[in-house]
C-alpha cells in the first residue's frame, strides 16, 4: 500500500487502454479503434500556422472548434463544450452531475471507462444487465425511478450494435430531473437515424459526447466534445473552470477546426471504412466466426472452436493487434477487431485462415 494516496486515489481503479506499439514498430493496429486514415490534408497547414503563435495561451473554451462542430452539425455553438479527447468530457460530467444524490445507471456491458469515473468520483452506479448477451436493457432503463441519470454509449462498445433514436428518446423522457448522457464516439460509422442530437431540442437533461478520435483521423490530438442545453454546457464549464482554464491547446484547436471543415474527406474515409467493415464482416463469417451486424469501426466476433485468447496470440505472432476483454466474462471469448484499410483487412483473414 502506498502510505501517500488518499482514499479515493487509493480506491481508484485504473482504466487499461489497448496496446500502443514502440515507435517504430511494424505492425498492423487494429487493438484500439483508431482511425487506419491519416487526417485531412488540411490540418497540417492549420497546426502548422499556429505554432508562431504558441507563446500565447489558447481561447478557453476552444472558440474555433466549437464553430467548426456547430457547422458541420448543424447544432448551435453555444450548445457545444470542447474537452481534452471526449473522455475528459465524460470525466467532468461525473463530476458535475451525479453523486450519492444522483445515483447513475448504465448497461452492463459498455465503455469500461464508465466504472472507473463512477469509483473515481464516488458516483453509485447501477449496472443493468443485458439482453440476449449483447443487447441494451430499454425497458429497464426506462422504467428507473426518475432520480437516476443514465450513462451509455450508442453504438456501444464493445457490443457494435446501435440503440434506434426512439429508444433514446424514450430514456430521456423518462427523467427530466436527471441528466442522460449519450456517448456518441462512433457515430459517424452507423446510419442517420441513430444519433440523437435531433432530440436536444425538446431535452434539456440529455448531453451527447462526441469524439474526433474515431471518425477524423485524430486520436494523437485528442479533441472530444459535449453537446447539450445552457444548463449541463454550464456544469461542465464549471468543472472545467475549477480544474484546468485552457483543456484544449491552440494546436488541437485548429486541427480540430480544419478536420471538421473537411467534410469531404471525412465522408470519404468514413465511406471506405464502412465498406472494409462490411467485407470483414463477410470473411469472419465464411472463416466460421459469429458476430453481429457493426454500426461503429469495429467488430466483436467468436469462433466456435479456436479460443480467443488462442486466436489473439497467433496473431500478435503475425505482427497484428486485435483486443480481447477478460470481463465481464461472457465475452471473454471474443475479439475486438477495429476496421483498418482494406488491405489490412485482408491480411487479417489471411492470417486468420490459417489459424483457424
Ligand atoms: C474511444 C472512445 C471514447 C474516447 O475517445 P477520446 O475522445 O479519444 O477520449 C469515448 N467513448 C467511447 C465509447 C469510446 O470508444
């Protein structure tokens, strides 16, 4: 025991990330969801014409990428909070939202960064069990007693699968006292009638996350964002104010701006990175695994007779990184596999062909 940490330090339980490789090192990177595109051409130039202007200190609350969201969304930039990477974003709405008063739920199986905020800032967090192994618990959700906030992340990790926007709707109806947050990382790969960002209007208790990290090409930057009524944008900026007044650097700010204005290429890469999950998804299944249909940049699949955790190792083997999660443990025997390039894609079953 470390005689310096206080109680909640000593408490925490830390989140582990997925393997990052030495610099350096070749291997094919499909472990933690990172986009296989580098970012639009167009943010070089924009980082690159901020850095004489480093000696300064950035706007505060990330002016320009705010803009740059609020067009590329159409939602209003007063509405959006920039964060350091959407998970600071999910830390500071624990924070400013939920304790012993305002208890908190979420699907059993989701983001395993939601357990360790909830330890972290002693939030209690109920965890509903799901359906059929991988599905998300509407009715129960719902039918909470209406003091409990409700954390998930849609489409989920690690399942894939996709909540329709009615679903959500109907989840934050059922609380309007309580603050419904919606983790919105993958949202770009699933279709239009998923997010639920036409919803704010009529909801000033739901808060959605959004993330450059996936579909930008940006996880080196680390750029997130909240989107949410005056009310829950305040909390969050009083958080941010009590603990760090400058969360994003005036770097990531303007290459969050020049991704976000590049829609073209966003599309484009987006597009090809649906179309390499779609073809995944086809080889896994004619190699024997089950998986379902993804809605996000990655899949979680099972094969019938090779273990996991043995197909993991033959991989890593081959120079590939794919992620497996020991708990809970129905699915412990399952990979996650994030979409790389086609290319990469094919190596992946190649190897896999002769593993199993
Ligand atoms: C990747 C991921 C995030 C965090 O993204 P950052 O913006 O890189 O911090 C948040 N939620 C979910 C569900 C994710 O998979």
């Amino acid at each position: 025991m470390n005689p310096y940490l206080n109680r909640l330090t000593q408490e925490t339980i830390p989140y582990a990330a997925g393997e990052q490789p030495r610099d350096g090192e070749r291997v094919i990177k499909l472990n933690t969801n990172e986009n296989p595109y580098p970012p639009s051409p167009h943010v070089a130039a924009a980082v690159a014409a901020e850095v004489p202007k480093l000696n300064l200190y950035p706007s505060p609350d990330a002016a320009a990428a705010r803009r740059a969201f609020a067009a590329a969304y159409g939602v209003c930039a007063d509405n959006v909070f920039v964060s350091n990477g959407s998970d600071e974003a999910l830390a500071f709405a624990f924070m400013a939202f939920w304790d012993s008063g305002k208890p908190l739920a979420t699907p059993a199986l989701g983001y395993s960064f939601y357990p360790v905020y909830a330890r972290r800032f002693d939030v209690p967090l109920i965890q509903i069990p799901m359906i059929n192994t991988l599905e998300v618990d509407t009715e129960t959700l719902t039918a909470l007693p209406p003091h409990i906030g409700v954390i998930l992340a849609n489409p989920n990790a690690p399942t894939s699968l996709a909540l329709p926007r009615d679903a959500i709707a109907r989840i934050t109806a059922s609380r309007p006292n309580a603050v419904v947050l919606i983790d919105e990382a993958y949202i770009d790969f699933a279709p239009d009638s998923v997010t639920a960002l036409p919803l704010l209007t009529d909801h000033p208790n739901l808060l959605i996350t959004r993330t450059l990290s996936k579909s930008h090409s940006l996880a080196g930057m680390r750029v997130g964002f909240a989107v949410g009524s005056p009310q829950l944008i305040d909390g969050l900026s009083r958080v941010r104010d009590s603990f760090n007044s400058y969360v994003a650097d005036r770097l990531a700010i303007a290459a969050a701006a020049a991704a976000l204005a590049d829609t073209t290429y966003q599309t484009e890469t987006t597009r090809a990175v649906i179309a390499a999950r779609d073809a995944l998804t086809n080889g896994l299944r004619s190699l024997g695994f089950t998986l379902p249909d993804s809605s996000a940049n990655f899949v979680l699949a099972h094969h019938p007779r090779k273990s996991a955790p043995e197909i993991q190792q033959s991989l890593r083997e081959r120079g590939i990184l794919v992620r497996r999660f020991q708990n809970p443990p129905e699915i412990a025997d399952r990979l996650r596999i994030s979409i790389g390039t086609e290319s990469e894609c094919r190596a992946l079953l190649a190897a896999l062909a002769e593993i199993v």
